[in-house]
C-alpha cells in the first residue's frame, strides 16, 4: 500500500499534463486545473476506501481501541487533573458529537473537519472564561475521544497520514489532527499510573466492577457493535489479498476516469 499515494500523484500530473494539451482546457485560467485534479482526486479516493478499511493492521487495531475506551468510560475530567462543571461536561459531550461524524466522510480533508470542529468547540468554550486555557486543551479532548470512541480510529489516522495533502496536515487541521493521534496514543497505554486515581479502583472499573457515571452502551448497542465487526471481518475475509485488491481498484477507478475524461477532452 505504500506506492499507491505515489502512484496516485503521478497518475493526477499525467492527467491533468494531457487535459493543458486539449482544445477543451487550453484557455483555461490555472485556478481550473486545481478544482480538476482535486476533482480526479476525490474520484480515486472514494473508490478505494473501502479496500483500505480492511487492512489487518488497522482492523485489529479498531477492534482493540473500540473495546479498551468503551472499558475507559468511567474517566472523569478529575482523573486527568481538570476541575469538572457541567458547563465542561457540556462541552464535552458536544465535542465528541463532532468527533464521532468523522466516520461519515471519506475525504481525509473532510475527516479533518470533523477534527477541526470538535477541538474548535473545546476552545470556544475557553474565550471569556478563566476557569481553563490552552494547557488544559489536550485533557479535556481526551476525554472527548473517550465519550465519542469513534469506530475504525486506527483506520481513519492511517488514511489522513497516508492520503491527505502534506500542506494539509501543515495546516491548522494538521495541527489538530496530530492533537488526535496524541490522545489515541496516550489512552492506547493508559493505566492507573497517568490518572489520578487509586490503582485498585482504576482495575475495578476498568473491568466493569463499578458503576459509571458517564453512560455507556445498552446491552443492544454492544450486540450491534460485536455485529458490526462480525460483518467487517466476514467481508474482508482474505486479508492477505488486501494490497492486490486496491491496486486492482485504483486501476478500474483510473481507467474509467479516463474513459469520462475522453468524453469531454475529445
């Protein structure tokens, strides 16, 4: 899978190299050409991002997180050294709200925007405020991350890594891009010793013996949830294949943006 960014970029500099030759775009302004080759794109992108969802690493990475923040619903703002309000809590919730969207979009810049507009909601509830500042920004996302525990995480930080623009994750929603993978990071390793809290009551909850007050899945939401995963591993079966079946994608995807191209450029 590593060539195919590759492949892609010198797939969309060829492309849009032959659309300057043609009497269709040969007075067209350079503005133009970097709406097509975004365009040309999308197009490829969308095609095969279902292929990358079931890489092996990724899916058992999904699997793994999914379980381990649902286990991590107990933390409050405390255990990370944040003074709780319900204004906070507020805030919180809000966040991960936007967060959790970012599984209905398959563009990495689009993804990012979710990114963007869930940390922008932490910060917002800052302006005018002195109770918290910029310090307490990563905490309190994590927490966001915690209440949003989007699906496929793994996956979704792959394909911005291995798919966004590299100005991109230059940018301000780069910035807050790298926000996430810290706090997925931080609670992939979580244990008693980075919270504040007794290591005998952090094992306890962790492992369902107490109650919690930030509410957690229904027992029909954790049977869909195990379904969900069911159906993902059944249709990705042979995994082994992956890499061969985006190439093989990206091929058809390219060729018949090609033959659209040709419809309009001949």
């Amino acid at each position: 899978l590593s060539r195919i960014p590759d492949l892609i970029k010198h797939y969309l500099e060829t492309f849009i190299a032959e659309c300057k030759t043609t009497k269709c775009y040969k007075q067209e302004p350079p503005e133009s050409f970097l709406i097509l080759r975004k365009g040309a794109e999308s197009f490829i992108l969308a095609r095969i991002f279902e292929y990358f969802c079931r890489r092996t690493p990724s899916v058992s990475k999904d699997k793994f997180l999914y379980k381990h923040i649902k286990k991590l619903s107990f933390l409050e703002p405390s255990h990370l050294e944040i003074k709780d309000s319900p204004d906070l809590s507020a805030t919180i919730d809000r966040s991960a709200q936007e967060l959790r969207k970012i599984n209905d979009f398959l563009l990495p810049e689009q993804k990012m925007d979710k990114i963007l507009r869930s940390s922008k909601i932490i910060f917002e509830s800052f302006e005018g405020g002195k109770a918290y500042g910029a310090d307490d920004f990563l905490p309190i996302f994590i927490m966001a991350v915690v209440r949003a525990n989007a699906k496929k995480l793994q996956t979704n930080i792959d394909w911005i890594q291995t798919y966004a623009d590299s100005k991109l994750l230059m940018s301000e929603r780069g910035y807050y891009f790298i926000q996430l993978v810290s706090a997925v990071r931080f609670l992939e390793t979580l244990d008693a010793s980075s919270l504040s809290i007794d290591p005998k009551e952090f094992h306890s909850r962790y492992n369902g013996q107490a109650f919690s007050p930030i509410p957690i899945a229904s027992e029909t939401e954790l049977s869909d949830d195990a379904e969900t995963f069911a159906n993902e591993d059944e249709d990705g079966s042979d995994l082994r294949n992956t890499d061969e079946a985006v190439l093989e994608a990206l091929k058809r995807t390219i060729e018949n943006l090609d033959v659209q191209a040709s419809k309009f450029t001949n």
